[in-house]
C-alpha cells in the first residue's frame, strides 16, 4: 500500500539521522526511549492515525452542530477521542506526574505530524487541552494543578484559550470582559468571547477555560489584564463537579474549513454567576498566555505541515498513477505518460516535497531544542537554546503555514480539475489550512514579532547564536564532497541575508520604522527560506556519503541531494532578490496614504 | 456609499485615460461609442452588477440541484438572466447582424469586469453561451448560424464546450467519444463527458454543445477530432424545436466552490440516439475548439482578476473601518488605528492593489489589441495585433488567475479571523477561484503555451512585437520626470527579462529541453511581472503630469504612481531573483526520478 499522510522513510530519517533522538536516552530523563522503544512508538502512532483518525478526516468536513447552547461533534469523534487519550498520547512529553508519558518532545512532533495530518480539525481538541494543561502546570496554584491536570492530561476534561473578543482580536489589550474579587478570593467573570475553538463540545465532562480578563480598577491595555481559571463546570473540594458556572455557548461560526472543530462564541456570566480563580498574578495575565501562545504558535505550524505533507503524498500518488499526454521526448506513437514524469508537475512535486522535507526538520529541531534544555544542567546554555526557539517560533508559526498553503495549492493543481472536486481529499486540505496564517496571531503579527522584538532581543544574542548554528551545518556541508557546490551558493545566500538583517533591524530602530516595518513580512519569509535551505543542506549533508551504500535506500539518499539543490538552486535565488528590495527599503508602502488606495 | 466590485474611478482611468477609448468612435464601426455613451453604459453595466448580479452571489454559494437527469440553478437566478440578456449584455461586442450590440470589445471587458465580479458563477453561464456562439460564428454552416445565433446571442438559448472525458483531460487527444456518419450527413454521436460546466440547467429553452469526437476510423491523438454542434433538443428546419436529443445529465460535481454553476456528467446517445452536425471540417475539430478556447482563456483570465478586484475593495473597506492596535509611532495613550494604516496592512493592499490595476490595464488592453484588429483595414498590422494577443493569451490566463488567487488570499487575511467565516464575502472569493488556475488549460499548460509555442513563433516576431510595446511604454515614461528614477530600474529588469528569454528559448529548442521546460512557469511568472510593471509604469506615465490639476483628482493620481513604484521596486527585484534562476536552469527538476519523489 501507497504512504498515507507523510513519507515513513523521512520522518526516520530526520528522527535517527539527521537528529540521532535515540542518543537523549543516555540520559537519565529519556532512558526508556531508545532507538527501538522510537521506532515502536511510531509504528503505534502511524497505526492510529491512519486506522482511526483517518477515517474522520471526510466526516470533520460536515461539521460540528449547535443547538440551544449545546454543540455536538461527529458522532464518529467519540470512539476514536477515547482510544486516543487512552493510548496516552495526548501527554506524550509530559511529565509522568501528572500522568504524562516522558518521552522527547521530538518523537512526539513525529507523531503528532501523522495525527494532524490524518484529521486536523479532530486533533485541535486535543492541541488546546494540551496547551491550557501546560499552562496550569506551569503558572497554576497547587489547587487547580491537583483538581485539573489529571483530568486534563488524560483527555477526561478538556481545555481552550480565551483570549479574542469582537473588538479584540489582534489587539488583545482592548479587551473589556472583566473580572469582580470576592470575599473568597475568587472572581466573578463577565464578558462574550468569540473564535473560541473546542469551546463547547460534548465529548467530555468537564473544559476548563484560561480566561483573559481586567480586574475592576487595573490600568487599560495589556499591562491590566488577568489570567483566570473558569471552568464549564464548577470544582468542588473533592475535585467532583459542582453546578454549571454560567459559560454559555451563543453559537458556533459558518467557516470556510476545519469544520470538524467547532468556533464557539461564549458568554460568560451573563444568565448566573461564573466564577474563575486566578491563574498567576495579578495583571500578569500576558506573560502566562504568552507561554502558552508560544507553544501553541509552534502547534499551528506543525498544523499548516501536516496537511502540507498530507497534500503532498496524495499528489505524489496520485501524479504516479494518472497518465495523460505523451511525454516531450518519448518516441513518436508513445502512449501517455504518468505525469510525473512531466516536466511542470516534477517542478510542482518538487516544491511541495522541498518545503515538507524542510518544514519536517525544522519543526522537529525545534523540538531537539526543547529536549536540549531538559537534559541541559547549565542555565546559560539552557537560556542560549531556549533563544533560538523564541527565534524560531515566528518562522515556524508564519512562514510554514504561508507556506503550507502554497503547497496544498499545488496538491489541488496536481489533481487538475479532480483536486476542486470534494470527493478528493486535497481540496478539503486546502480549505482548512488557510486559518494556520490567522489565528495564534496572524502571519503579520509574526513578522512584526520576528523583526521588532525577536531580531534585537538580549542585544542580539539569540538571533546571533540562531546564524551560528546554521553557519555550523555549513561548515559540516562544506566537507562534504557532493555538496560543496550548493553549500557555496548556500553560503553566498547566508551572508547576503545576515547583512541584510544587520541592516533593517538598523532602520527598525531609527526614524525609517514604518519603512522597516513594511518589509517585516518579507523579511519574515527570506528567513523562513534560510531556515528552509539550512535544514535540507543539512539533510543533503548527511544522506550524500551515504548513497551507494545500500541498494534499496539509494533513490532516498539522492531524493534528499536533489531536493537541496532544487531549493538552493531554484527558491533561493528568488529570496536573495527578495532580499535586494528589503536592503532598498523603498518608503513605497509606507508613504501610501489611505485615500491614495482607492475612491471611498 | 463604499465603492462594490470594482473603483470605479480606475476603471474610467483605464477606458479613457490610458487608452482612450473612445476615440475609437471615429470609425465607423464604432461610431456609437463615443465617450458619453460608454460613460453611460458602464453607469448601467455597474446598476446592473451591483442592484441584481452581486445578490446572487450569497445565494449561489448554496449551489444547484440535479435531481433524475435535471439540474435546477438556484431559483433567484432565473428573473436576472432574463433581465441581463433583454439588456443585450450577452452580446455586447458582437455583429449586430446576430443581435450584439457591436461596442468595442475594451468596453464589453469594463462591464464584465463588474458582472464577474457580481457574481462568476451566474456569469459563467453566459461565458460559455457566448463562447459556443462566437465557434458556431466562425466555423459553422449557413444553416447552423441562421438556426442557433440569434438564439444564443440573445440568451434563449445557452452553449457549452464538450471536451473533457474522465482519461481526457490536458490530453485531448486522448478522448474516446465517437461519431458515426449517418446517410442524410449528420452524425451519430455516442461518449462520456466529464467537468461540462452548464451541462443542463433549467434557465433555457435549448443547449447547444459543441462537441469534440473521433469519427469512425479517424487518426488518433488530436489529428482525428472533430467538432459537432450537438443540440440538447434537436432543431427542425423551421427552427422550433424538436425531440430530446438524448444529451443525458447523469450527475453534477461537489466542488471546493463556484457552486452556483453546475459542473456536468453528460452521457451522449447512451439511452437513444444523439444527432450532431459537423461544424468546419473533419479532423479540424481542435483548430476551431482552439480558438473558441484562446477567447475563453482571456475570459477566464478576467474571471480571476473581477475577483481579485472584489476582494481588493471588500478588503480596502474593510482595513478603513476596522481598528486594531495602536499605531507604532502614535503617541502614548493614543486609541486604536484603522488597519489600514499598519504598515504590513498597507502592504497586504498594496499589493492586491497594485497586482488588481495591473491586471485590469492587460486584461482591457487584450480587448484593445482586438478592437484595433477590428477597425484596421491593414492585414500586416492585424497580424500583428493578433500575434502580440496570441502572446499574452496564456499570461493572461495563467499569471492572472495564479496572482489572483494570492490576491484573494490576502483579502481573508485583512479580514484576520473574520476572513475564515463564510458571514464574510472574502472566504467565498477564495474558494471560486481556485478553479480558474486550472480549468480551460492548467496554468502548467499555459506556460508550456508560452515557451514552446508563442515565444518562438513565426520566428519570434510576435514576441518581438510585444517586446516592442512594451519599449514604446519605457521609451514614454523616461520622458515624465516623476517616473524616471522607477522608469530606469524597470528598464534594467526589462533587458535582464529579454536576455534570459533568448537563453530560455534556445535551451528549449536544444538538448536541454527538459530544463528548459523545468522553467515554464518561473518563465510565465516573470513574463507576468513584467506585463504586470508596463502596465503600471504606463498609468503612472499617464498619471504623473495630472498630480495638482485637480484636487478631488491628486490622490488618486498619486496612488497611481506609488503603485507602480511599489511594483518596480519591491516585486520586481523578487522577480529578477526569478530570472537568474531561470537562466541558470539548473538540472535539479528534471534529473528528479519517480523513485527520488518518496516511498511507494
């Protein structure tokens, strides 16, 4: 049977070779997870993904149903939720404590690839239980860590994030739902939240909702806002629920995709009392979402990957099994060819598989760096790795899910007039990855956080030790015979783009702002493509001595070379002359005023 | 109230400040349209458009009905598409002598502009009526036209193109359906066909399909097509309509959008028999379907861009009366901006903006080329004209519709999280266009158009020819001495894009065929950048003198210009990036094997 949802061949590679991620079992922390215990896991987590998760993928597109404050999901959610958090595997990384499985935050991005890649709008569950836990573990009291984590972790209750209201999206200190102290020390919530994914759902007994809200009285903007626990339902003593505390659902949105995961619009506190506990301190309700929005940005790019590479393989299949036309050079009287072998669709095939194979290693290394710092006993290295993820996570978040969405609009375009058609599976791909470069923060709030705080934070030093590594893979590529040449152009590359970064973040901190600003994205996205040619040099670095060595692996070893020097060759060129307009920084779009864009 | 669709002021811009379009009311031909009566048909083509068109656009969204062999378009439809064909707006540009209208074709393309724009799929209907007329205009009998085109042109009737089988797509000449001549000279038809958009619908009295089918002992491959005219209901000598003439729905698709058209399943003479009469000669049936299909390529090329133009203005109106966020050189305590003011808002605009105006200016400027060809009395200058249209047939259609979709893609990312819901018109845009990259030719197929057909012949000269034009433009705007400084950097990429056209060429006429075509769409997207930068530099060129004549005038004036300096400094350089890639041509793409794509 053909793959399903990613290459099993390259998510080992990445996980054995480029990364060796059964090494971290020397460590006491990862003992269990050697090489064989991986390799085990995956093959459970492949198995469920395509056996049960899978089958929902068709289903999710029909969509959640609200009625009279109730939301029920696809009935088929049920059954599969249960084995799912039974298997564990909403917990993969975390602590056993809490009842969580230990294992490296790799293996479990390798998994959760095949999860979301099977059905997305399923997974977001489990992605925001996961995230609202984490959070508790970390900014929570004793109290509502021993009430809650448990329940959260083994799926039993689930978890959202609330943070939007109409007149605060983007900018979350406009909020205005507030919060009332009681003589018991909790708070009285009342406001409407909307866009809230998983809000109501009728899969589990309880949800547990991270509310953002100001305290009577606190300053306005984001510097007044608190963090709240609320739950659906109220926690008593024992830990048993108590009565309904008042979160109301008003209705679930009509979207474009990702139909099998509900948008909830709440209102809190507004037909009985709701009553949350704070989570932190007061008025530093930002800071503890913002850990949780950081692993949750990192989330929505391994999102926008998985129907990457989901897209991906159904074209690739698809393209090996449709014949049409004759091929450019085949003798004359030939039959049609598989248009795979058609020049354009090869370009096609090759951007998508280019971008997967980059992402894939990208967005695990961003999990190599999170087990670096868990078996690290040295602050400043731990300080050093954990920069390069504050780094990274704009790129993952922003540039992989703009390019995700290019690459599922190429898997439509491989199916030609069948990818428009719904009963294909790309369409529905499509559709659902393009709310990956909205919500978590739009792809433009990524790019203004990559170069206005990301770029010069710690005078530099993050960004810094991100270049370093990077120059790190280079001087390893540079040894390697076959791939010298494309690590010279790589090079080239990488000296134009530090020079360039030198230069807007210098503009970024002068009286050219708002030039500077109108080339974030830009910016945002030639650093997507270095971190994109980084990793497939490094692959390429490694698969090159290894061609010839064992038959049956050969046209993977060479796949990985010719896909490094496709990006080098062919996608970098273009991002250098994307790096010519930011030097240039013309003041064209910052000097555009309102009424220059068109009658009112 | 807020400009719909289309800025109306740009549009006027275009017809008579570009191109001045009423001076073609000097001909005879068209000595009707002088520039009031124009002025007065767009005010009725925009009430038209606006009052009865775009409310259909919700409602199509919902789709049609096939129900035992009939399709139901949805119900509001049926009172616009009497009151559009009374208005003659089907035929517009057509002979009176058929019932058009006979306006120059630039005009026809404004009003559609707005009719798309309104609603694609409604228009569709008419696209194809009007495009199986306009084939039966030129290629059919006497007795064929006296029969059908008072009848089509009027909307009585509807028209469809029959090509497509399920293992016929790209490959044509791959179809199956056959035709058998019968003793009184029609012919017997039998055969699938698959993707017939308007295949059935209950608007109309009669369809007329132009069908392409085998005769019996015909070559294979395209050598052996031929075209019949194949009535829904067969046609008496009288005119009045005879028996069905078994043309048998058997099915319509779901689709990822543009469900307000019905995408048909037809079964041809498989319950009864199905008479067609030949239109043109046997085995010439691609020659004629072929120029039906290059007008249907540049119409689809508008169906893209009237999207990308109402995304634009729902966008830009959007951006002037949502607030978010504080503006980054506000002063403290200073309230929320409008979007539009952010400087990656501005951006997201500008970009749209300047990709829509460019579009319109080459879109309008196609039917220019077909007007001249209309008045000239000159054969050398009609093959000319005819030869730099048959150029930009496939930038037209291929770099339009892709830029088209990215431009609809960025219209639900300046609606942030309200672009995802469908309560918004911008989700729906997204969707409907998906389709045009693909169907009338892949975008792929349009870029092997470019360089393996329309670049090299009739040694080069149409190529030139469009070359040339585009000189005339730099020649012109090195003279206004407020686009010079973006008149030279445009100059620059314009010798570059020639020099690298020239290597393309010979490589693709060389052992390095394979490369070459590797490169046909970087090849087609510069192509379009640069159509999209003469067209832009020619409005500034126009625009410049005009800044400080009239007030209510200036900013508009000044858009124009910062627009084009937009493009020339910011796309442009991003393009040139593209060009040294393509010079380059490097083996990457082609020297990709099946095997190296990933596992099987």
């Amino acid at each position: 049977m053909a793959q399903l949802i990613a290459d099993k061949r390259d998510v080992d590679f990445v996980l054995h070779e480029q990364f060796s991620i059964g090494d971290f079992s020397e460590y006491e922390k990862f003992s269990d997870y050697n090489k064989k215990t991986i390799d085990m896991i995956m093959k459970e987590a492949v198995n469920l993904a395509v056996k049960e998760i899978l089958p929902l993928q068709k289903i999710s597109d029909e969509g959640c149903v609200f009625d009279a404050g109730k939301v029920s999901v696809p009935k088929e959610y049920h059954k599969v939720y249960k084995n799912y958090c039974e298997g564990g595997w909403l917990a993969m990384y975390d602590d056993p404590e809490w009842g969580g499985q230990g294992m490296p935050k790799t293996v479990s991005l390798a998994a959760n690839e095949y999860f979301y890649g099977a059905c997305n709008s399923f997974m977001l569950f489990h992605m925001l239980s996961h995230g609202a836990a984490k959070l508790i573990e970390n900014y929570g009291t004793e109290d509502q860590k021993n009430k809650c984590l448990k329940n959260m972790y083994s799926g039993k209750w689930s978890g959202t994030m609330l943070l939007t209201e109409p007149e605060a999206g983007s900018d979350v200190g406009a909020l205005t739902t507030s919060a009332v102290k009681n003589p018991d020390g909790t708070y009285s919530i009342k406001g409407q939240k909307i866009f809230i994914s998983g809000g109501e759902q009728d899969m589990v007994e309880n949800i547990i909702h991270p509310t953002l809200a100001r305290i009577e009285g606190a300053p306005e903007g984001t510097r007044g806002i608190s963090l709240f626990l609320v739950p659906k339902f109220r926690i008593n003593d024992d830990g048993s629920l108590g009565e309904f505390n008042n979160v109301e659902c008003t209705g679930i949105e009509h979207k474009m995709g990702l139909h099998g995961n509900c948008t909830c619009s709440l209102d809190l506190g507004g037909k009985g009392e709701c009553i949350g506990t704070l989570i932190g301190e007061e008025n530093k309700g930002m800071a503890a979402m913002f850990q949780m929005m950081n692993e949750a940005r990192q989330m929505v790019g391994l999102q926008g990957f998985a129907n990457a590479t989901a897209s991906y393989i159904y074209a690739m299949n698809y393209a090996r099994e449709r014949r049409q036309t004759k091929h450019m050079t085949a003798a004359p009287g030939s039959g049609p060819a598989f248009i795979i072998e058609h020049p354009d669709v090869k370009r096609q095939l090759l951007f998508m598989k280019s971008h997967v194979e980059g992402m894939r290693s990208l967005i695990y290394y961003g999990g190599l760096l999170y087990d670096k710092m868990a078996v690290s006993d040295n602050a400043d290295e731990k300080a050093a790795l954990s920069g390069i993820l504050e780094v990274l996570t704009p790129i993952i978040k922003g540039y992989i899910t703009d390019r995700a969405f290019e690459v599922c609009s190429y898997g439509v375009q491989v199916y030609g007039g069948y990818g428009f058609i719904e009963e294909y599976p790309v369409a529905q791909l499509l559709r659902d990855t393009r709310i990956f470069q909205i919500y978590e923060g739009t792809n433009g709030i990524q790019s203004i956080d990559l170069l206005g705080r990301k770029l010069g934070m710690k005078k530099g030093k993050p960004f810094m030790d991100f270049l370093n590594e990077i120059q790190k893979t280079l001087s390893e590529a540079m040894k390697v015979n076959e791939v010298k040449e494309i690590a010279a152009d790589f090079s080239a590359y990488f000296e134009k783009y530090a020079k360039t970064a030198k230069i807007l973040g210098e503009k970024a901190g002068s009286d050219d702002v708002l030039k500077a600003f109108s080339f974030s994205h830009p910016f945002l996205e030639t650093t997507g493509d270095l971190s994109m040619a980084w990793m497939l040099l490094w692959r390429a670095s490694v698969a090159a001595p290894k061609v010839g060595q064992k038959k049956k692996d050969d046209n993977f070893y060479k796949g990985q070379i010719n896909t490094a020097r496709y990006f080098i060759k062919t996608i970098l060129p273009v991002s250098s002359g994307k790096l010519d307009a930011i030097a240039q920084t013309d003041g064209s779009i910052a000097d555009m005023e309102d009424a220059m864009f068109g009658s009112k």
